[in-house]
C-alpha cells in the first residue's frame, strides 16, 4: 500500500515538474544535468570525474568568462555525488545576489562546514558562485574555515576574474580555467534546442548568434529564445534587430559616409541611423573597427586611424557626450581619407 501511493506521489512529481519546464527561460530548461551532458572542456571534465570515482575531489577554484560551463559544471559533479534526497542537506550554493560578507561566513558556511551528518557517509559540498563579488574580509575569513573543516566539507570557488580571488585562496583550490565556447561547441547545442522547440533558424541567423555570443553559451540560448518569441523566422537581420546591434549593410552605409563624403554629411547621416535604429556608438565602434583592417589605408594611417579609434571608446566608457565622440569618429576618418589621397597623388 505505501509502495504504491509512493510510486503515485512520484508520478505526479514529474508531471508537475514536465508542466513547470515549458514556462522555464531556455538557459535553465537545458541546463546540463550530467557530467555527460556538457559540451567543453573534456579535459577538465575527465580529470574531475576521476576525482569523483576515486572520492579524491580537492577544493576547486573554477573562472573564466560567464556562460563557459562553471556552474553547470559543478551542480552536475554535485548531482552525481548526491542523491536528490540528500542535496538539500548536504549542498550550499550561495551566489552574488546573497549577502556574503564576513558575517555570513562566520555563520552561515561555517555552522554548515562544522556540522557532520550523522547518517549519511562523505563529506559536504558548498558551492560559492561569483566570489569575485566577496570582500577581502569575507575571503580571509574564509580561508581559515577551508583549513579547518577539510575533512567534512569541500568548497568550489566561482569567478569571472581570477586576479580578485585572494592568494591564500588560490593556493587552497585545484584551478580550472573554462576558456570561452568554440562556435563547433555551440553550434550542435543550439541546433538540439531548435529540435526541441520547433524553431525556423536560418544559417546565416544560426552564425549571426554565434558570432553575438563570443563563446558564450547562456547568451546564445537567450538571443535565440529572444529572437524566435519576435519574429516568426530567425534570419541575421532578425537577430540583430532583437539585440539591437548595428546591421551589416548599417556599417557598410557608414564606411562609405565616412570615406566618401564630407564632415556635415557623414555626421548628420550616422545621427539620423543612430537615432532611427536606437544604436549605441559602442557597437558602431566596435563593428567599424574590424572594417579599418580591410581598408587598404597606409600603414601609418591605420595606426593614426586606430588610435583616434581607441581614445573614442576610452571617452565613451568614462561616460562622456555620444554627439561629440561622433564628431570625433567622423573627423578621423576625413583625416585619414584627406593624408591617404595626397599621398597617393
């Protein structure tokens, strides 16, 4: 009798949970759930499997840029150390958006590293996402607890930028380096959640949100979902248009105004683009730059041309006027035209 009445409660558990997953955001929908399931970075994935197998797995410090795989690396090692009974009990992930100075070290983690199960065998696992955000403080106050509780608990370290992780930290952790997603990584990920959700993807749409990502597999899902809620068909013009990047055929217009007409022309024509497409000077910077290397301009142009170019986008990140940066653009490149046709004449 509760044999049955258990099996029921668990069919019921799936159906809710099948119902929940077709409103879940696609990055959490298809989130890897097995170490198998990942799609990079073999290597690390081999020699942290070894780890599990053999009930070795040290401190682990993981970084590299967001959307590579830390995270899901690490909840999928959690998942197959722990059942889903004792994952609640003997897992704590905190992330950036918790409160983790050195008040929660003190209390949180170190009452949870402290405490040993009495009915379950092996050690705890507490998981720190985006430690990066963590004080100094709260680091080396947590440096001592890693010390003192090695026996009980094993702690994975996440961060976006290796060099705002302590030393004494680092020097505690085996480190893994998750380097950003080849486009022959994403690629065959995508097309899986195409399958799985019916969408119409072009090719040319299929490497424009490759290309947008830049390694980056979180940020590809999200275009993708973006942009097949918008359109009923995702082309690369579709996609740049939900992203709100400049258009291919955008840039070449503006290469062209640059090179070809005068001051007044070209920085009225860009404005009118800019404002009728709701660019952002950064991305038409961005896109502008891979063009100069294809210009046949004289060295020495280039160069003057590329760091005119780089003072911009300084000045744009110190938050200064997009109008006057403009200006700036427009008349760096009427100089660099100006030099290159007196030289050739």
């Amino acid at each position: 009798m509760s044999s049955s009445s258990s099996s029921d409660e668990i069919m019921k558990m799936d159906k809710t949970t099948s119902k929940d997953t077709s409103n879940l955001p696609w990055i959490e929908k298809y989130r890897p759930k097995k170490l198998d399931d990942l799609i990079s970075h073999k290597d690390i994935i081999n020699t942290i499997s070894k780890f599990v197998k053999e009930d070795r797995l040290p401190h682990l410090l993981f970084y590299g840029p967001p959307g590579t795989g830390k995270t899901s690396t690490i909840l999928a090692v959690a998942r197959q150390i722990y059942s889903p009974k004792e994952f609640g009990s003997m897992v704590l992930e905190l992330n950036a958006s918790d409160d983790r100075g050195i008040g929660i070290v003190r209390e949180n983690i170190l009452s949870f590293a402290s405490t040993r199960t009495i009915f379950k065998s092996g050690f705890k696992l507490v998981i720190l996402d985006e430690a990066d955000a963590m004080t100094r403080d709260a680091q080396n106050a947590l440096r001592r607890v890693i010390e003192k509780f090695t026996e009980n608990t094993r702690f994975c370290i996440i961060c976006n930028y290796l060099s705002k992780i302590i030393p004494a930290l680092q020097s505690r952790c085996t480190r893994f380096r998750f380097g950003p997603l080849s486009k022959d990584q994403m690629i065959p990920r995508l097309k899986h959640v195409i399958e799985q959700e019916s969408v119409d993807v072009t090719s040319d749409g299929m490497n424009a949100i490759v290309t947008l990502a830049c390694g980056d597999m979180r940020r590809s899902l999200n275009i993708l979902q973006s942009a097949s809620m918008a359109f009923d068909k995702v082309t690369e013009d579709n996609v740049y248009i939900c992203v709100g990047h400049p258009l291919r055929k955008d840039i070449e217009n503006i290469i062209q105004w640059l090179l070809n007409t005068n001051f007044n022309e070209a920085y009225n024509n860009i404005l009118k683009l800019k404002t009728a497409k709701g660019l952002a000077l950064q991305d038409i910077l961005t896109e502008v730059h891979l063009y100069v290397h294809r210009i046949d301009f004289p060295i020495h142009v280039r160069i003057h041309l590329l760091e005119k170019m780089a003072e911009t986008e300084f000045r744009l990140m110190s938050g200064t006027n997009e109008r006057i940066q403009l200006s700036s653009l427009v008349s760096a490149f009427q100089i660099a035209r100006d030099v290159t046709i007196q030289e050739a004449s």
